[in-house]
C-alpha cells in the first residue's frame, strides 16, 4: 500500500514514511493510493474487541511494518482506556445511541488516534536512532492528547501552538502541567486558525523540516485519519444486527478529520448504508458548505465549544481530492484560491454523502438540558452539537468528543451539577509552564529553534 499527496506533486510513499512526514513536501494530504475494499472483512471482525479490530484494520494499511511490531504498539495504545469497551456505545433510545470516546488518558476522542500516533514514533526513533521535533496546532483536545502521547519519550520534543484564553481552562491545565522537559505548549495571542496557518507555514518550509526532523501531530498527519475509522466500525457492530445497514453517524465537527474517517471507513466497505450528518457550532463555514457550495472563512467567534472554534477546516483538502475526481491540478487551483481569497463556490457542488447542522450557544445550553431531562444523559458542549437534528428513517450514533468534566462551567450553568473526573482535579494544583508568543512564524520559528532537539542532544 503507497500513499499520494493530494497535490500530486511528490512521489508515493510507504505508511511508515507518511507518518514520519506528515504534511507532503508539495504541501499536500497523503491518502492511500487507491481505496481497499475491505467489506469482506466485515463477517470474521465482528466479534473483535478494540485492540484487535484496530490491529486487524490498520493491517490492511500499514503494510511496510513488521506484524509483531504493529501488534506491540496498537496493543499499548490502549491499555490507558478505563472503560473495558474503550469506546462504548451507549442507548438513549431504540433509535438513538452515543458513542463515548472520552475514556483515554485526556478525556478526549484524539486519545484513539494520538496513543497510537505516540508509540509510532517511539518505533521510529527506535528503529532509526534519529530524533523527531513534533509540531501541532490545537483548538483545545488535540495538544493534551498529542502531549499525553509523547510524555517523556526519549528522542522527541513537542511543540503545541494554542490560542491563548480561547481554551478551556482545563484543557489548558491538561497541557501545561506535565512537568515534563520535552513538552512545549505555546500559547499565541490568535486564533486557532492562526495557529494552524503557522504551522503549516514552518512544514512548507523544507530546509527547516529537514533539519530539525519535524513531524506533524495534527490530523494532517495521515495515521490519525486510519486509526479514527476503527471506532466507526466498532460502533456498527455494538448495534443489533437488524440496525446496522441504516446507520446516521453524526460527528461534531471543527477540522472535519473525525467525519472523515468515518467516510473514509464507508468508502472501504465498512459502514455499509451508513450516512454522515457534520455537526458545527457558531464557526459554521462546513455547514454552510455542506447546504450552500460556498466555502468561506469568516471571523472566529469564541464559543462553549471551543475545540470547534475553527474556520478553515485541513481535513476538507482530502475530501475535496476525491469531490474533484482525485485531480490533482484542480486541488491546487482550489487551494490556491482559497488561500488568496477565502473564499470558494462550488458550482453544481453535489455532497450527497454529508448533511449537516449547526447551532449556537444558546442551543447548546438548551440541548444540555433538555438531554439531561429527557435522558438523564450528560453531554459535553461539542457533544451537545449532534444533537440538533437527525434522520428519524435511520438509527442515530452522536459521537461524544470529550468528557464533560472538561467544560464544569457550562455543564454547571445547564443543569446545576458539575461534573468532575480525579485526572482533572490533580492538575488544579499543579503549575503551569507555557510560554506567551504573538502569532507570528518568525517568532515561532525562532522558539523552535532555540528548543528543539538536535543531534547534540
């Protein structure tokens, strides 16, 4: 199995390499080469539990890496999960279920992707010899998962760029007090967006890469898309088998990497029937692409669901290579526009795999509250968007991002309970360590600079 940037301006890869590189050297998303049918997998995957139905599906992906090795590091990247499903599937309803993926070291869905992601590298550097300076933008559940993933590795440094008072409190402390030598939490005074651009700036730039080996931590790193397809399927085999082949997923959605791994599971055979309904907050620019053909940024306007602050979404480039027929040329037209721009309207655009809906604050307050009276069921802020609309001819899965230990305020506001979790209370009284930077790519580069590991090191 060979991956291809979605600007089909670099040479096919290996897995491995695609991790190890993150971002193309032409500025693109690797995507598998071609899409495996992978249906006939479904009948003897049934009754795997998680560690093995994700060894099993990233088998199909991973083909350079030695059997044994893939099987020691997906065994590992789950054994920090609490609940014994590690991503349970709980009924609201005949027609209604949640999907927790909060059960991770962070509290948090990016654990699924970034356990794994972490022990990646870990073989890398082990294999290699050679170090790695991992770098990553985060809205707010990415940079402690990404963290909590590489805690004290040897070999690796990380950089997290956040935007500084745009996060939860608790996440913030989630990040910033670990203690731990190798961990960078940068907190920028800017957006999400403008951490993002930042460092997808410094990979652009070649010579930096090279020399400091940098990695990429975000879902622009193609590892984490593969190894969020696993939930998806894990989620269709918890349902009886009469309601498996009318499945609406309904993700919560900022960066649009969690729905797409989903689609992408759809489009190996996976999730057979299966629809997607993108779920956003205020920061809505994927609902109105997904109802109107525009794809337009417009100003970030902080919201309870902070982790969904976010306009320009990465992950939309590796939809849009196959919406373009997997032409290449026309993905760097488009991208190119829309950078310059901020803007682009699709003619005759035609989606028919997403719906998609959106609501505010206020909604979000509204929904906590009225799935707590009608459920007794606590959702998170995020969690609490995929709750506006659904499909009442097919079974509903909404995918809980995060604990709502994480957002106490808001929960406590909707309800009148606060909900807690003892990891989050230990970080309370514990130091933060973060370091202030204006959103600027010379500033940052600079800081890098002075603390990234070398060879010296």
């Amino acid at each position: 199995m060979q991956y291809i940037s979605t600007r089909g301006q670099s040479e096919p890869v290996t897995f491995s390499k695609a991790v190890a590189t993150g971002l193309a050297p032409d500025g693109g998303l690797y995507l598998p080469e071609t899409m495996p049918d992978l249906s006939a997998k479904l009948p003897e995957w049934e009754n795997l539990g998680y560690a093995d139905l994700c060894f099993a599906f990233m088998r199909e992906l991973a083909t350079d890496m030695d059997e044994a090795t893939l099987r020691k590091l997906v065994d590992a990247s789950y054994t920090r999960f609490t609940h014994d499903k590690i991503a349970p599937l709980v009924p609201l309803a005949d027609d209604l279920h949640v999907l927790e993926l909060f059960h991770g070291p962070t509290l948090a869905f990016k654990d699924f992707a970034l356990q794994l992601v972490g022990n990646l590298y870990e073989e890398q550097i082990h294999q290699s010899g050679d170090f790695i300076n991992v770098l990553g933008a985060t809205s707010g559940d990415t940079g402690s998962a990404a963290i909590h993933g590489l805690l004290g590795k040897d070999g690796v440094n990380i950089f997290i760029l956040y935007p500084d008072g745009r996060i939860s409190p608790l996440q913030e402390r989630q990040m910033t007090t670990t203690g731990a030598d190798n961990v960078f939490p940068i907190a920028i005074t800017g957006s999400f967006d403008d951490a993002q651009r930042i460092v997808k700036d410094l990979f652009g730039d070649l010579a930096l890469k090279q020399r400091y080996r940098l990695s990429a931590i975000n879902s622009i790193n193609l590892a984490r898309i593969l190894a969020q397809c696993v939930y998806y399927v894990y989620a269709r085999f918890q349902l009886p088998s009469e309601q498996r082949d009318k499945i609406e997923f309904i993700v919560p959605t900022g960066n649009f990497g969690n729905i797409l791994a989903g689609w992408m599971a759809a489009q190996m055979g996976l999730l057979p029937g299966a629809s997607f309904r993108v779920a956003t907050n205020q920061n809505d620019i994927l609902y109105r692409l997904f109802t109107t053909g525009l794809y337009e940024v417009t100003d970030v306007a902080p919201s309870l669901a902070p982790s969904m602050d976010i306009q320009v979404a990465s992950n939309f480039e590796r939809f849009l290579y196959y919406l373009e027929g997997q032409d290449s040329a026309r993905v760097r037209e488009v991208m190119k526009a829309f950078r310059e721009t901020g803007r682009h309207q699709f003619e005759g655009f035609a989606a028919e795999a997403f719906s998609a809906s959106r609501t505010d604050d206020a909604g979000i307050r509204k929904i906590i509250k009225d799935v707590y009276s009608k459920y007794g069921y606590v959702c998170d802020p995020h969690t609490a968007c995929g709750f506006v609309e659904r499909d009442p001819s097919r079974t509903s899965i909404v995918l809980s991002t995060a604990s709502p230990a994480k957002f106490p305020d808001t929960i406590t506001e909707a309800i009148g309970i606060e909900p807690t979790h003892p990891t989050l209370e230990e970080t309370k009284s514990l130091d933060i360590v973060k370091h202030k930077l204006p959103a600027d790519e010379a500033a940052i580069r600079a800081f890098i600079e002075q603390h990234a590991q070398t060879d010296g090191d």
